[in-house]
C-alpha cells in the first residue's frame, strides 16, 4: 500500500479554503504505510467517529516488523497541506524480519519481549512557524513510560521537514522500570569498552555518561541540574523513578548542529557541547520510585 508523496498529497488535499478540514482516510493509510519499513497490510480502513480505524494493520517487508492490535488515525488539511495529525495505538510490536541479522541481539530481545500503547498528537502552527508536538506518550508493557511535548521550529508533518527542524522546547519524562535500561547501558559500555560485558560494561557506560555531564557549560545546566542529572545516572540502570528534563533553545538544536557533533574530534567535550547547546537552557528533576 505504499504510494507516492505526490499522491499522498493530493489525496490528503481536498478543496483548497481557509479552515482545516479533516484528511481522507485513504490518505491517512498511506501516510501510515509511508513511515513503517515495507508495505502496509491492514483490513479495509473504515471511519469511526471522526477516526480512520486500522486495527489489525501490520507491515509487511523491509528489515522491522511493525504489528498493531489496535490502531486510530485522523488528520487535518488546509490546501494542500496537512496540519495536523493523531495517532492511538494498543498492542504495538516490533520485530526483526527473519532475513535481519543485523540487529544486536540485545536489541532483538528488548524488542520482542516487549509491547506498547501510543499517543501521538502533532499540529502545525502556520503563523509561528512551528510545529507543536501537542501530546505525545509511549508506554511500554514492562512498566517504562516516555511522555514528551514540545516545538519544533521551522518543521511541518513530513519526514524530510521533521529532520530540517530545529527544536526550541521540549518536556521529556521518562518512567524508569528498573529493567528495560539494562542491556541499553550494556551495549553502550562494550561499545566503549570492547570485551566488557555485565557490571563492567554498565560501570563504563555510566562513566562516560558522567562526562558528558560534567562537560556541559555551566550556563546551560547549572550546578543543580548537573547533580539531579548524576543522581538518574547513579541510579541506573535498576534504579525505578521518574526523570524529567525541559529544554529551552533561542535558537533551536537540529540535525545540523546534532551533525557538527557527531563530527568533532571530542563529541563529548565541553567545546563541541557548548557549540550545540549555545543558547540552551537545561532544567532537571529526578524523583526515586514508580509514584506517579
């Protein structure tokens, strides 16, 4: 089911006018179809109150299977764009596809242990120039939960416009389970120290993690968002507890200054994170166990 951007957009299009009117369904399958890695195999797409109903869809090809029990989508345009757009799903799965022996095994088992439930709602706001990540919450079904809002600048609802934006707000909290952390920390420390594996390998990775703090400039953190910061760091990956981070940008972190990172000869060195973060501003709390 997977189309061309061009019949995507003039599917979602209907008659041009000054109010939003909401997106076809047929549209809104394809646009769904465009974002998962292969085709996409759902049963007829039907309406229901206001919603184009894609339960049961899953994708079919490409490296990751991507399967849903329960999947709701609805959208806005005006003219020949699309403004907004949400997403409900229940009994979401990945998987590697059998032919994919690249995926780290860690990865492999996270993945397929693992279900989630997702809310996604995203507007464009035309007279600012941005888009407004209105709500967004991903929960996964061993306990851990990522809840994040925020503006991206100079971006509307196209992959191509999402990596050329610039985000200058965001409200990240993420839940930790206590589990699910664990090989992420593992991977990362046989990375940076190759043949450590267990407690060894999660004692690196929670050094470098603290480097990286401690290289970032005290204007952007402050000395009591760095301890907050080491304190989740400390914790991990077992320790349970709620984190939650805001960052404020005058002028916005992208993919470019992401890439003038990646670049550097010390990606974690406090010259090359006070070139990324210049202008930032970085608050942190961190509260111990699964209270909400």
């Amino acid at each position: 089911m997977r189309r061309e951007a061009a019949l995507v957009v003039a599917l979602l299009a209907g008659p041009a006018g000054a109010e939003p009117v909401p997106a076809d369904c047929a549209a809104l399958t394809a646009l769904v179809a465009g974002v998962v890695d292969g085709d996409l195999v759902a049963p007829p797409a039907a309406m229901r109150d206001g919603w184009c109903v894609l339960d049961g869809a899953r994708s079919s090809g490409g490296d990751v299977r991507v399967s849903a029990e329960e999947l709701r989508v609805r959208g806005e345009v005006l003219g020949e764009r699309l403004v907004a757009l949400e997403i409900e799903g229940e009994g979401l799965r990945v998987a590697p596809a059998l032919n994919n022996r690249d995926m780290p095994d860690w990865l492999r088992d996270l993945v397929r242990l693992q279900s989630a439930e997702l809310r996604l709602a995203l507007r464009r706001d035309e007279a600012g120039d941005l888009l407004r990540v209105e709500r967004g919450h991903l929960g996964l079904s061993g306990g851990a939960e990522l809840v994040v809002w925020g503006e991206i600048a100079g971006a509307d609802l196209a992959v191509s416009s999402l990596l050329a934006g610039r985000v200058s707000r965001l409200h990240l909290e993420w839940l930790n389970d206590g589990r699910t952390l664990r090989p992420v920390l593992e991977a990362l420390g046989a990375q940076l120290e190759p043949g450590a594996t267990g407690t060894e390998a999660v004692l690196a990775a929670r050094a470098a993690l603290n480097g990286a703090v401690s290289a970032v400039p005290e204007t952007v953190l402050g000395e009591a968002n760095a301890g907050a910061l080491e304190a989740v760091i400390q914790a991990l990956p077992q320790g349970r507890g709620r984190l939650v981070l805001d960052v404020a940008s005058d002028t916005g972190i992208g993919a470019a200054q992401l890439g003038m990172l990646a670049l550097a000869d010390d990606p974690t060195g406090p010259e090359a994170l006070a070139r990324v973060f210049r202008g930032a501003r970085v608050s942190v709390a961190w509260t111990p166990g699964l209270a909400p």
